[in-house]
C-alpha cells in the first residue's frame, strides 16, 4: 500500500502535536482554565474554540480596563499635583536664588562677627585670669577691712601676697607700667592687713595675761605665723606678749609665796622661810615649773611650726634654715627672758635674806649644791645671758661664799683657841667634829644632783678649806705643848713656817714632821700628838670615794 504524502504545514503542525508533552505544567494549567469556560464539547464548538478563547481574553481585558481605570485617574492626579509642586520648587529656587543674591553681605558679615567673638572669648578667659591672678575680689577687699578676723582674711592676705609676687613677674615684661601700678595697690592693701592684724595680735596677747594656762587658738597661730613677714610688727607683737606674761607671772609668783593655791593648797611658800632648804627649793622649783609652761607657751605662739624636744638643750625647728632658727631662738629668748625678769628681784631678796640669817655649814653648802644645780638646768632651758640666770648664777656664788665664809670663820676660831694637849696625846675633841662635818659635806657632794650639761664641782676647796685649820689648830697645839715641855719661849716654828698656812696635804705635813733631827727627844710627845690627828683624819677619810 503507498504511503500518502502530508503536505508540509500539516506535517510539521502534526509533528509539532505529537512531540508535545501532555503532562507540562504549562498546558495542564491552560487546559484547567480552558474547562472553567469550555463547557459543550460539540463540533460546532470545536471550531468556535479560538473565537470562544479570543472573546475571553476580550472580557478579561475589558475586566482589566475597568479596574485600571481609578487607578488611572488618581495616577493622573498625582501627576497633576507633581506638575504643581514642580512649579512651586521652581519658584522657591527663583526666590532663593534672589534672597541669596541679596542676603550674601549679611551671611559675610555674620562670619565675620562669629570670627570676632570668638577673639572676644579669649580676651575675656585673657581678662578673667589677669583679674583672678591680678586683682582682689570685692570680698576680698571687705575681708581685709571689716573688724572681726577669720579664715576669709587669711586667705585674702595670701592672694594679696601672691598678686604681689605676681607682679615681679609681669616686671620683666614690657608691661612694667601696669607691674608698678598694681605692686603699689597691693603694697596699700598689704600694708593696711598687716598693721590691722598687728593691733589684733596685741589685743589677743593683753587677753592672754588674764589667765595662768592660756589657750591658744588656731586663729592666733596663724596670725602670728603671717606677722614673721613683718619683723617690726612682729617684735611688737613679741614685746606686747613678753609684758602681759611678766606682770601675770610676777603675780603668780608672789601668790604663791604668800598665799597659796587655790584653796590655801599647796600652802604658801614663805611658811617654811624658818627651813632655808625646802624654802629655796620651793622657790627654784616653781620657776623651773613655770619656766617650762611658760616656754612651751612662747614657743606654740611665737613659733607655731616648731618641733620642741622636752629636753633640757635640744630646739629643732621644722621647715625652717638656719639663719633662721637662730633667729627665731633670738626672739624666743628675748621674750622668755623679759617674762621672768619680773621674778628676779623677789627671788633673789628672799634667797639673800635667807643666806644672811647665818644657816648652818651644811645648810650653806647644800643650798649651793642647790642653787648650782638649778643654774645650769635653767641656762640650758632660757640662755646664759638672761636675768633669770644671772641672778640664780649670783646667788650661787653667794651661797658658796657664805659657806666658804662660815669654814673661814671656823677655822679661825680653831687657830685663835687651840685646845690643849690631853695626856694621851688623843685627838682632841674638835677634830672628830671636824672630821664628822667632813664626812656629812662628803656625803651630800656625793648625793648631789649634776644636771647633764654640768658636772660636779672640784671638791678639793672645801676639803682644804675644811681640813686646813684643823691641821694648823693641831700643829699649834703640838708646838705650843713642846714649848711648855722644854720650858723655851721660843716659838719659831710658829713664825718660820708661817707659809705652811696654806699647806693641805697629810702626806707633805708626815714628811716634814719626819725629818725632825733625832736630837730633839723632847719633842717626840709633839710628834705623836700630831701623828694621833693625822691618822685619825686619814682612817676616817680615807674610805670616802671623793677623798681617796
């Protein structure tokens, strides 16, 4: 059978029908829309199926037509409105474009004036620092006049002080003029505080004699510690201090000498004038008592930044130099010293008339003791030059004549009555009292107090002083016994060995007696009368530490 030829548009067509897929998504959907409108499967329907199709897509168009048509209408709007905004920017630039034409000079003049207040700004921070490192407050200025002092004028004092070093600095600028001027206004200001604070001082140094244990306050201290800048108004501050303590002091002392303690307790001094050792020691204790309240005193007023050690010679200073601490420890002594000059009198007439009522030899010798001792603590406390020790170094010297005076007077009583001979050729009774006083001197020079920047006194003196008599007194009456053995009225040994007065030593006496030529058996008894002293002066002694 012969194979029918296709033409070629329907062979391709079939061809095209057969290799399409059926089961492609894309004409599954197309068929699934197809079905919802294609609903008569007819012939007639068959050939209608494009037109059927092409009216559908017609409706949906028109569909699409209808829905689109408000939003074309409002996309018209908006066209409208953007066409009016176009036309308002459009004159919104032409306007700017002639304010900024026309307001050119004033941002130019705007930069400049910003330009301009920023040179003011550091003119002003310029101007407020030269005020602040320059110039005083208003107040500032009210702190330094108005009466009643506080911390505000201590520290408008300070700035005064600071602006004037200040101003030595500004000195060596070319600003000299404006330096001058300003030193001259703060050396007003700074001179009118201080002569203000001066006579504040002084009114608070006269309150200070009021009272025996004065408080002093830290406003004082501060104010005191400014015055060093001024030594004049300084001294006078000093001065003002020195005269309120003395006359304060003078009537403590005298209170205490005649009435007492409050209470009648402790009881007045003068009640044991009729005991010249405890009157003096009473007496000598309350200045040294007084002497170390009244120093600490000075020294916290007039030198508030001092380190003061408790001892007797030590004085440290701190953040200070040397030159100085010297004269810090000048002024201090000034004003201690004019303090107890007001005391010296009193003190020393009463210590006189208690050296004029003729106190016992032991009495004398103590109170030397006594008075030595306390002049060389007080000299390491208040100075050797001050009245105060002056006085107390004359009236040891006085004390120690009257009891050189009173051995003197003793011995010469010895040689003016020498006692006779025993027939025993025993020491006679005055010379075991002397050794016994010896002893009891020996004693107190042993127990006495030495203050640590002294030392003991030589005691060969009193032992000369003491001894010396009674070996002249013993020699005599051992010659004046030879004479009367020999019957001879010679007495040259009396005459030839006057210079042997001044002569001390036991072992010199034993040597001369030893070369007596052995002729003269006469005056063994002589020999050993005075031997017999001798011995019994040196057994006695000779176990004593000072003596030996």
């Amino acid at each position: 059978m012969g194979t029918v030829a296709l033409a070629p548009g329907l062979s391709r067509k079939l061809k095209k029908v057969l290799e399409s897929r059926t089961d492609s998504p894309e004409l599954l959907a197309s068929l699934n829309t197809l079905s919802t409108f294609y609903t008569d499967n007819t012939p007639q329907s068959r050939r209608n199926l494009r037109s059927i199709i092409e009216k559908r897509s017609l409706s949906i168009n028109q569909e699409f037509l209808l829905a689109s048509d408000a939003a074309q209408q409002a996309l018209d709007r908006v066209e409208e409105e953007v066409n009016s905004l176009a036309e308002c920017c459009d004159k919104i630039a032409k306007a700017l474009n002639s304010c900024n034409a026309s307001t050119g000079d004033i941002i130019s003049t705007t930069e400049r004036l910003k330009q301009e207040l920023d040179v003011t700004t550091q003119r002003q921070e310029i101007v407020s620092c030269f005020l602040r490192d320059y110039q005083l407050s208003s107040e500032e200025i009210n702190a330094l006049r108005e009466e009643e002092l506080n911390e505000d004028f201590f520290k408008a004092l300070a700035h005064v002080q600071e602006i004037h070093a200040n101003c030595k600095i500004l000195l060596r600028t070319h600003h000299q003029r404006a330096g001058l001027e300003l030193m001259d206004m703060m050396a007003v200001y700074q001179e009118g505080a201080y002569e203000r604070l001066c006579r504040w001082v002084q009114t608070e140094c006269r309150r200070l004699g009021d009272t025996d244990n004065p408080e002093i306050s830290e406003l004082l201290k501060t104010a005191i510690r400014c015055l060093r800048e001024r030594p004049v108004l300084f001294k006078y501050c000093a001065e003002e201090l020195a005269n309120m303590r003395h006359h304060a002091l003078f009537r403590r002392f005298i209170s205490a000498l005649t009435r007492g303690g409050p209470g009648g307790l402790p009881r007045p001094m003068e009640v044991h004038a009729h005991d010249p050792l405890r009157y003096v020691g009473d007496m000598l204790a309350w200045l040294h008592q007084a002497l170390a309240s009244e120093r600490e005193l000075v020294h916290v007023l007039l030198d508030p930044d001092a380190v003061v050690d408790t001892g007797p010679t030590a004085r440290r200073f701190s953040n200070i130099s040397e030159n100085e601490s010297g004269k810090i420890g000048s002024d201090l002594t000034f004003v201690l010293d004019r303090i107890f000059e007001g005391v010296c009198r009193p003190f020393k007439v009463r210590v006189e008339q208690v050296l004029q009522s003729q106190p016992s030899l032991i009495i004398s010798y103590k109170l030397s003791n006594q008075l030595e001792f306390y002049s060389y603590t007080i000299s390491d406390l208040l100075g050797r030059e001050t009245a105060l020790c002056h006085t107390l170094w004359t009236l040891k010297d006085a004390a120690q004549k009257t009891f050189f005076d009173i051995l003197k007077t003793r011995g010469e009583k010895l040689l003016r009555y020498p006692p006779l001979v025993a027939v025993d050729l025993s020491p006679p009774p005055a010379v075991r009292e002397g050794v016994s006083v010896l002893i009891e001197i020996i004693e107190t020079y042993d127990s006495m107090m030495v203050p640590p920047s002294g030392k003991k006194p030589d005691f060969a003196p009193v032992i000369s002083a003491l001894l010396d008599p009674i070996i002249q007194m013993c020699e005599q009456a051992a010659e004046a016994h030879k004479s009367k053995g020999v019957h001879s009225s010679r007495r040259s040994r009396v005459s030839s060995d006057a210079g042997q007065l001044n002569k001390s030593s036991v072992d010199a006496i034993l040597a001369n007696s030893s070369f007596v030529p052995p002729s003269q058996s006469s005056e063994t008894p002589s020999k050993i009368f005075l031997i017999n002293c001798l011995c019994a002066i040196q057994a006695t002694i000779i176990r004593t530490r000072s003596c030996s």
